[in-house]
C-alpha cells in the first residue's frame, strides 16, 4: 500500500516592533514535500506584517511575489539583485533537502498499528434493520483502507464511512457503517488494511449475543467472583479469631 504525505519544515523569524498599537513582523521559511526528491520539496520564504503576508519567495516560481502594495515595492527590488535571487534558489537545496531527509527518516518511516472495535448501533430508518460500526483507532500514516466482507465476499453497498480524523498527536482514527439486514449462519467482517499491517486485519462480527447483554453477562460475572473472594476472606478472618479459644456451653 503506497502512501504520500505533504508536511512543513518551518523556522519563525520575528521581528518585533514595539509601538503603542504593538505591531509585528515575522519570516516563515517552509520546506513543503512529498518524497525526499529534490524536485518534490518546495522552499517558501514569505514575509509578514501584522498577521498579513505582503511578500513570498517561491522555489517553484523562482522569484519574489507581492501582495500588498508596499510587497510588490519590495519584490520588484528584490527580483531586480541577482544576488539575492541567487541565494533564495539556492536555499531549496541547502536548506530543504537536508531537513526533510532527517524529518523523513526520524518520523514519516514510522507507521502505528490499528485497533479495531466492532460493535452495532440502532438504525435511524433506511430499509434495513441492523446497522455494524467499524470504528478504527490510533493509526499512523494517514492512509488507510477500511472495508466490510459477508460471506467471503466485499460489500459494496450500504456502507458510509468518515474520512479520517486526526486526533492532534499524529495518530489517526476512521469509523465505517454498514447498514444490513441478519440473515442466520452469515458472517460479517471488517477488514483493515494499512501500511502498519502485514496482512489485512480481519475482526469478525459475533451476532450470538447483543453487546449490551454481553456486557450485563461481563459485569454480574465479575460481581460473583468478588463476592466469592469477600466471602473466603471473612471465612479465614473468623477462624484466625476463633482459634485457641475454649468455647464453654451455656444453659
């Protein structure tokens, strides 16, 4: 499974000037890639006043561009000192290339396996009775393909999935719905498929029993182990008290 990414090398400049109305100037340099290729990275150099961009430098453009009036001034003196054009085309290579093979290296070779949770949910109307939700958590790269078998075989109707959601710490999670009507026997699977994963990961669907009443089973078997261990402890607490005493029969 092929994937792409399209990430920021960035350095902030700031520049500040301290005036009653407290402006600001600030240059952002941005590394934007797609592959360690040279001719996939783009150098970006834009100049900015106040939370507005008035000029850039663009390695795929080879020159300045204003757009404020007072950028346009600054680009046309730039663009005009070979010099400096020089120097900007030349930054795509000294300072692009060598960031974005340590970024590619140290964090976009990494992948994070999947987890899958597999449960159903009530219908809101449609023309089936049952609705199944694959929910897949905590994967990275972003690239992901999440389908549903019946049977052996892909389905291709009746599914809706969300696109996939970042979680603001690198990882990723996406949820599939399949809408479906039981048949008895059938057997229902999400498959995942990522760059993590070796091969697919299949988590089938178990209709034996409702998740609800799975988990009432769950939660009363864990009640009647702990009232067991209650009950042995108090059990060998009244022997240890017992112990040694005569025990004198009264009238």
């Amino acid at each position: 499974m092929s994937s792409s990414f399209i990430l920021s090398c960035c350095c902030l400049l700031f520049f500040s000037l301290h005036t009653t109305g407290g402006f600001m100037e600030f240059v952002l340099t941005q590394c934007d890639f797609n592959s360690t290729d040279l001719k996939d990275i783009e150098y970006i150099l834009s100049y900015n006043y106040n939370k507005v961009e008035y000029a850039r430098f663009s390695s795929s453009v080879g020159k300045f561009v204003g757009y404020t009036e007072y950028g346009m001034k600054q680009a046309d003196y730039w663009n005009n000192d070979p010099a400096v054009l020089s120097a900007m085309r030349a930054e795509k290579e000294r300072y692009c290339l060598n960031n974005v093979e340590i970024d590619w290296n140290s964090a976009l070779t990494k992948s994070a396996k999947p987890y899958v949770r597999l449960h159903s949910t009530a219908p809101s109307g449609g023309k089936h009775a049952a609705v199944l939700v694959c929910s897949v958590f905590d994967f990275y790269p972003k690239l992901i393909r999440v389908h549903w078998t019946r049977d052996g075989r892909e389905v291709t109707s009746d599914v809706t999935s969300t696109e996939e959601l970042a979680d603001g710490d690198w990882y990723y999670q996406i949820h599939s719905h399949l809408e479906y009507t039981p048949r008895s026997g059938e057997k229902i699977s999400c498959v995942v498929e990522h760059a993590s994963l070796s091969k697919p990961l299949v988590t089938d669907w178990d209709p034996s029993m409702p998740e609800s009443e799975r988990n009432k089973i769950a939660i009363g078997a864990s009640g009647l182990i702990l009232g067991l261990i209650l009950s042995l402890a108090g059990f060998i607490y009244y022997k240890s008290k017992t112990r040694g005493r005569i025990l004198v029969p009264t009238s």
